[in-house]
C-alpha cells in the first residue's frame, strides 16, 4: 500500500518539474508584455487576432501549475494490411492527413468532423491561439473528442519556430536568428523550453527548426539560424536533441533548403537556381546531419520550392527525385511531412486532392493541408478513390501509416492532454 508521504510525493514532483520550466521561460524568453506578431510572414497563410497582456509567468500560470501525473500513455493501433486497406481505405486514408481550422473555442464544428473521420494531425496556427490555459483546452478536446469517437489520438502540430514564424508568438523559441551564432548551449535550452512548454499544452510535433541558409535577399535572411553552413548544421542538430529530450517530434524543413529562393515557396512560385552539387555541398549539410544516427531527426518536411537541380518546375513536395535524395542517398528513415498543399497548388496548378495523391505517390507520409474544409475534403476523396483504383498501392499507404505510427510512441506521453486545475 503506498503511504501519505509517497502519494505527496507524486503528486509534489511533477508540479516541482513545471515549475523548473517555468523558471527556465523567465530566464530565456522576452516577456509576454510585447505587442503581437503580425502574421505577415507565415508560412501557412493564416490570420487571427490575440489578445496580450501581464507577463509571461502570469500568462503560463494557469497552465504550468497543471498537473500531467494522470496522462495514461494507451497502446496505438496497428496499421491496417495492405488487403485491409483495399477493401475500406476511407479510415486509413485520413489517417495521412494533418488538417487545421480557424476558431480559438471547443464549440467550433471542426470538432463533429474529427470525430467522424480519424485524422492523424490537427494543425494549430495563430487563428486557434489566445493564450496558453486556452490552448491548452483546445488540445485536450481534439484529444478527448478523437479518442470519444473511438479513434487514435491525433498528432497536435504546431509551427513554433521561433518569432514571427511560430503560431504561439509569446511562448519560446526565440527567432532562430538571435541563437544560431550563440553557444550551443544556449540553442539547446531555448529549444529544450519551447519543447517544455509544447508538451505541457499537449501540442506533439513542431515543424521546426528551419534549415535554410541565410541567403542575401532570400527566405531565410532574419529567419535562419545563420548564413553558415556549419552554424545552421550545428545549431540544427542541437535543437533536434533538445525536442527529442522534451519528448516532443520535430519535423526539420524545408527539405532540400530554400534559403536561395527568389521568394518564400508559400507565398507563390520560388524557383532555387543552384545545381545538385551545389545544394548537396551547402543547403543539405544541416539535413543530412540529422537524417541518420543517433542525432537523426524523427520528422522533417519537404519544401514548396522548384529547382534547377531537378525539373525547375514541380515544388519539392511533389517531386519523387527530391524524396529520392533524401531516403536513399541521405539515409533518413523517419516520417516525411509534406509541405503545406494548399499553397502548392499556386505554383504548380490543379486542385488540392490532386496535390496530395501526388505527395503521396511521391514519398510523403503525413499530407499537411490546414484548410478550409472544403480542400481537405476535396483531397481526402481524391486519396481514397486513386487507392481504391490503385493509383496508390496500398503499400505506399501502409508504410507512411506505419511510420506516423513512430512518431505516435514517440510522442505518447504528450498526447494525453494537461489537466487544467478549475
């Protein structure tokens, strides 16, 4: 039987844990009290308003004085057979994709369409954030109402990459352009605080860190880590450990670099005029020190960019030569994250659905399409009916399948969300 003293104990502990993130926020974060971020900029388009106010510590109060001790960790289903998957693929199907809603409440009618299809994501954006003690509500609804409707807990995504590219603008990172020159050290802890804060507001996968080179007028000049190959690689590969030790899934993108782009790939066409040998001696180092080994990355996502190097006409995220590099010359064996689709299609024509059965013929796992409704719906019916008449095989589907599920163990303990005291 266990004593008085045990049960204070455990419940004392994890408490005691918070509150050491807490101290570390305080310590490597600007305060809460800066006005918003302007969403110009984002990588996903997205527009929201957010209230501010009173400091950092006084807004994470409420969420960091949660107790997680009753997170139940759940075992995951297996992916379905090929021969299981040809005969009803409708489930499967939407398991590959992450999809995002605009609404910041728990009454907001996405939440009647997760329970009725079994997504493996939900993207978080800046729309959906006021706050942490309401994220935090909003996580655990996508996870109660999935596992209410008898589905696996869905991966909660955010991109929180650090200033005006993160969807939670007054919790950590800093902009990756303030640590990338500093000690290592330094990178680790703002990471290892951003990955903190995620898991305890029930977010498991982070599309960071960006791996751009800083390049003269492109993309990732005020974004990136630095203009140094071997800064932007150390500072990758230190920012991976700090998410992998807050048990927190990082997706390592743009895949293969988009920091020579004549503009960022999501805002419309963005051709990359560097040869193979190019980006291979310089925009894909960062990529591959984290594509293999005890360093490698669990996630990472391919980027909307075109490049001479291949055709100079289809975005990286559609193209089987850009996966083929990175699989089997790179060596990654973890899950590939596409890049947002809905943007792909200003620079590569056709519709939504017929973007993401192309991704996923290309080598894509997880099939990012933050919204509207409309879209995702439109390429959830596109993916079941080119696996249905074997555009797809099946065994595509059941390997990216098995690798989400990965990244599900991975995450586990952050998929049970916070309990927030009353």
């Amino acid at each position: 039987m266990i004593g008085p003293a045990l049960r204070r104990a455990r419940v004392v502990i994890p408490v005691l844990a918070v509150l050491a993130v807490a101290a570390g926020v305080f310590l490597v974060m600007r305060g809460g009290d800066e006005a918003p971020v302007d969403e110009a900029g984002s990588r996903f388009g997205e527009s929201g308003e957010r209230s501010g106010g009173g400091t950092l510590l006084d807004t994470l109060a409420a969420v960091l004085g949660a107790t997680q001790s009753k997170r139940r960790l759940g075992a995951e289903p297996e992916p379905p057979t090929a021969d299981e998957l040809g005969r009803a693929p409708g489930d499967a199907v939407a398991g590959l994709l992450i999809v995002g809603f605009r609404g910041t409440t728990p009454d907001n009618d996405f939440f009647e369409r997760l329970a009725a299809r079994p997504y493996g994501g939900v993207l978080l954006t800046r729309s959906n954030y006021v706050q942490p003690q309401q994220l935090a509500t909003l996580t655990r609804t996508i996870q109660s109402t999935a596992r209410g409707a008898g589905n696996p807990a869905p991966l909660v995504a955010a991109q929180q990459e650090g200033g005006e590219f993160s969807a939670f603008a007054d919790l950590a990172p800093k902009p990756q352009a303030e640590v990338g020159e500093r000690a290592g050290r330094v990178t680790f802890t703002n990471a290892l605080v951003a990955g903190k804060q995620l898991d305890a507001l029930g977010v498991t996968l982070t599309l960071a860190p960006n791996a751009d080179i800083a390049v003269a007028g492109g993309p990732g000049q005020g974004r990136a880590f630095s203009d140094r190959a071997s800064v932007v690689t150390r500072a990758v590969r230190t920012s991976v450990g700090a998410y992998r030790s807050a048990s927190i899934v990082s997706a390592v993108g743009p895949f293969p670099g988009d920091g020579a782009a004549s503009q960022d790939p999501n805002a419309g066409p963005a051709p990359v005029g560097l040869g193979i040998e190019q980006l291979r001696a310089r925009d894909m180092k960062p990529f591959a020190a984290v594509a293999r080994g005890r360093s490698a990355t669990p996630a990472m996502q391919m980027s909307n960019a075109t490049y001479v190097a291949y055709d100079a006409v289809t975005p990286a995220t559609l193209l089987p030569a850009a996966y083929d590099e990175l699989r089997d010359r790179l060596g990654f064996e973890g899950a590939v994250v596409s890049a947002d689709l809905t943007a792909t299609t200003a620079t590569a024509g056709g519709s939504v659905g017929e973007a993401a059965v192309k991704a996923l013929k290309a080598g894509a796992d997880l099939l990012l399409i933050p919204g509207g409704r409309a879209q995702q719906d439109e390429a959830y019916r596109a993916l079941v009916a080119a696996v249905r008449r074997r555009e797809v095989p099946a065994t595509r589907v059941v390997s990216a399948l098995r690798r989400i599920a990965k990244l599900r163990r991975l995450s586990r303990g952050a998929r049970e969300p916070v309990t927030i005291p009353e």
